[in-house]
C-alpha cells in the first residue's frame, strides 16, 4: 500500500485513457495527500497560428478534474502552450483571457492547477516541446508568482537557474502566495505582461516596461533577471 512504500501521493499517467470517476474510486481508497493526472491534449490552431481563446482546451482538462469529483489536480498543459506562443513570438497579450483573467487552467480552477514549463516528456532528452530557450526564467517568474501548484523541472533546479529559481520559491513562500492567490492583470500587450498577485507581490515578464504604480502601497524591486522583474509590496 502507500505508506509501505512512503508515497505522499500519485501522478497519473494518460488520464485520458480511463474516465475520472475511477480515478476518484482510486484516491478515495489510497488516500493521498496530492494527486496529479496528465491530460495532455492539443491547443486550438488556425492555419498554423495558435488561437487566442483556449476555453475549449482548458475546458476538457476542467471536464477530467471535475470526473474525479476534484479529488486530484491536473497538469496546465494549456498554460505551457500559451507561454510557448506569447514568449516565442512575443505576443504577451496571449496571458490575459477574453475576461482578464489567467488564460489556462489557473484562471477557471487554481487550486486544482498544476503549473509547470517543462517535465520528462516536453524537455531533457526526449524534447517533444521544448519551452523557448533562454525564456525559462520568464516562465518560472510567471508560474511561481501565481496560483496553482506550480511544479519545478528537476533538469532546471540542477542547472544555472537554480538560484534564480530558488529565489523565486522564497519570494512565493514569504509573501504566503497559494493555490487559490488572487491575480490581476494590469497589463497584457505586445511585448509585456503584468500582475499583481494578492496585493503583495508585482510582477512582470517580458522586454517591455512596467513599474507598479506608488500609491499607498510601496513596492521594492525583489528579483530581477532576463526580461522579467517581480517587486514585493513593502508598506
């Protein structure tokens, strides 16, 4: 059983191969303390360009989770797809929704999302979908300022981003950003996204310029590298 072997919880190959209702019969009776399924699936494309709205992509992932009832999280495959597109061909406007919310996962169901850039299977030596090169750090300023449970590439924790990386994971722990942290957008144009998360952290990615506005709540630049800086809010 489980506690035999001292698995905290489960990550569920291909979840598109079984329904999700067996996936809640599973989790009821192993009890873990997290589960995370893999539906991996395609974005929407026009003629080649990927579209704008992915409601349907995300949607069909939301379909699986709520299956299992909620008992397990899932991968934000399209979050990773839209992070490939806005940074690749510097579209940033792609991180904001037809509603101004998070695009993927993380905008319908954070707590059930689990965000990531990179696993075994899109980076390393398989590279099936490699994120943009030289951009990972953006996509790590994003997914460990937002909500969701943001899950980090071994291959990159062992490599020159690791104290980058590591600082980020600080900065999320300290300001005590989670899984249900409220985002909002204050920009999503050509070359630059911004948010604010919880009213305690700023952040923003990309070649353009941002500054969160001073105003009763002072903002301290905490981190900054490659085209992405994240402040904390020091009043």
């Amino acid at each position: 059983c489980r506690e035999e072997i001292g698995y905290d919880g489960w990550r569920l190959d291909f979840v598109r191969g079984f329904w999700g209702g067996y996936v809640k019969d599973y989790l009821d009776a192993s009890e873990p303390y997290f589960a995370v399924g893999e539906y991996w699936d395609s974005l929407s494309y026009t003629y080649g360009e990927m579209d704008h709205n992915q409601d349907a992509h995300r949607q069909r992932i939301v379909d699986w989770i709520n299956a299992t009832n909620g008992t397990a999280g899932a991968f934000d495959v399209t979050t990773k797809g839209i992070l490939h597109s806005a940074l690749e061909r510097r579209e940033y406007w792609r991180l904001s929704d037809q509603k101004g919310k998070p695009p993927g996962v993380v905008g319908w169901w954070p707590s059930r999302a689990v965000t990531f850039i990179e696993n075994h299977d899109t980076g390393s030596t398989q590279g099936h979908w490699r994120f943009p090169g030289g951009k990972e750090m953006q996509g790590y300023a994003y997914i460990l300022t937002h909500p969701g449970t943001p899950a980090v590439f071994y291959d990159h924790i062992v490599s020159h981003h690791r104290s980058e990386i590591g600082a980020l994971i600080s900065l999320r722990n300290r300001n005590k950003i989670h899984c249900r942290s409220i985002v909002e957008i204050v920009k999503a144009e050509r070359d630059v996204y911004a948010a604010t998360i919880d009213d305690r952290v700023a952040m923003k990615i990309g070649p353009g310029n941002y500054e969160p506005p001073s105003g009763p709540q002072r903002w301290s630049l905490a981190l900054e590298g490659y085209d992405y800086k994240v402040w904390e809010a020091s009043s």
